[in-house]
C-alpha cells in the first residue's frame, strides 16, 4: 500500500514539472517569436516532440529532487593533523582540525570515527572522539613550542550537531581522539593512514583520509579561519 502511494506522490512530482514544462512562458514565447519571424506555422508534431521531451526532463527532474536528498552532500577536509603521547606510555592522542563544506541539502554530522591503520598492523584501529570540556579551552602542550588553547566551542562533534549545516556553509572544528595500546612511536609511523568518518542526517558515511609522509610530533596546530581565537595563558 506504502508502494502504491509513493508512486502517486512521483507521479505528482512528474506531472508538476511536465506542467511547467509544456505551459511555462518561456516556450511558449519562443514559439510564438518563431512564428512570428518565419512566417511559418509549426507543425502539430513537432509539438507531440515537444510533450514527448518535455515528459522526459520533468521524470528526470522528478528523480534528481529525490536524489539530492538522499546523497551526501557534505565534504570533509583534514585541514591539520597531529600526533601526541596519550594517557600512559601505551597509548597516542591524535589531534585533527578538519572542514566540513555542505554541497547539498541542510545536514548535521554525526557518528565521528577515526580508522588508524598502522604498517605492520593486519587491522585498523578504531576510534571515536575525546570529550572536551565545554567550559574549559583545549590545552595543548608540544615538546617545541608555546603552549597553545583552542576554544572547547570549537569541537566538530558540537558544532555539527547543534543546527543543520546549511546548503553552501562550511563549519571547521577540532576532534580530538586516543589510539589505545598504540604507542606514539607506532602511531606516528610513515605511511600510516588515518580516515576520518562521520555521517550525515541520512545515515551516508562521508570520510577524509590522511597519510603521514613526515614524522608529525613536532608539528603545533595553527589557528583556522572558523575556529574562535583563545588567548595563551599567562
């Protein structure tokens, strides 16, 4: 019964687009200048052609609607990334600022994973975001370097989640996440590969991946347009 009645609602969808097709201004205007410049009465089947075609483009258009809103339309971008020493001497934090662009309907991202695939290792690791503090700002702390705060507001978890993502916008954001009983010198191998997952309103997984070509430990965040400026401490 569910079946009958969507192919009723497509049916109305077609015959929308149809109708504005055959007896929108615009064609009819073209006919009528052509007419009047040539002098010559078009024929009535060139008209069936035009019904035929314009069936066609509105079944097409019909099809198109539906699905823009059920592919994803977000993109994600790793726009830094580095690796840190986790909780004990058997773990690795990795610290990622990534973009997330909307190239489609309105849509909220959720679901955040990180996929960790080591050299040497048969299985990726697996992992989903740190918590941060709302109240707090993100401390960081790099073996060369100022210590540097990021804003807890901009954790992509909350940012993407609170209202939609509207079509044309870009949110970018921090997420933090711990790689358990990875050691930081294996995490931070060249060649290993991080994915970045989350997904959109509709269920559509949309990933970035990274690749180390270069030992990331020493390397210190920097601040992206998007993200809100936090003074270092005192």
């Amino acid at each position: 019964m569910l079946t009958l009645r969507e192919v009723g609602w497509f049916l109305v969808a077609v015959m929308k687009r149809w109708q504005a097709f055959v007896t929108g201004g615009l064609v009819v205007a073209s006919l009528t200048v052509f007419e009047r410049i040539t002098g010559t009465p078009i024929p009535f089947r060139a008209f069936w052609w035009g019904i035929i075609v314009a069936f066609l483009m509105a079944i097409f258009l019909a099809w198109r609607d539906e699905y823009r809103k059920t592919r994803p339309g977000l993109k994600l971008t790793v726009a830094q990334f580095g690796i840190a020493d986790g909780p004990t001497p058997n773990d690795s934090r990795v610290l990622v600022i990534a973009s997330l662009v909307n190239l489609g309907t309105p849509s909220i991202a959720d679901s955040w994973k990180l996929f960790a695939h080591i050299p040497g290792r048969a299985h990726p690791v697996e992992t989903t975001p740190d918590y941060f503090d709302p109240t707090r700002p993100i401390t960081l702390y790099p073996k060369k370097g100022v210590v540097q705060r990021i804003a807890a507001a901009d954790t992509l978890y909350n940012k993407t989640m609170k209202q939609p993502i509207q079509t044309g916008m870009k949110e970018v954001g921090v997420l933090g996440f711990t790689l358990g009983g990875i050691p930081t010198s294996t995490a931070n191998q060249v060649g290993a590969k991080f994915i970045l997952q989350c997904n959109d309103v509709g269920g559509n997984q949309v990933k970035a991946t990274h690749k180390l070509m270069s030992n990331n430990m020493q390397g210190m965040p920097m601040f992206s347009p998007g993200m809100t400026p936090v003074k270092p401490p005192n």
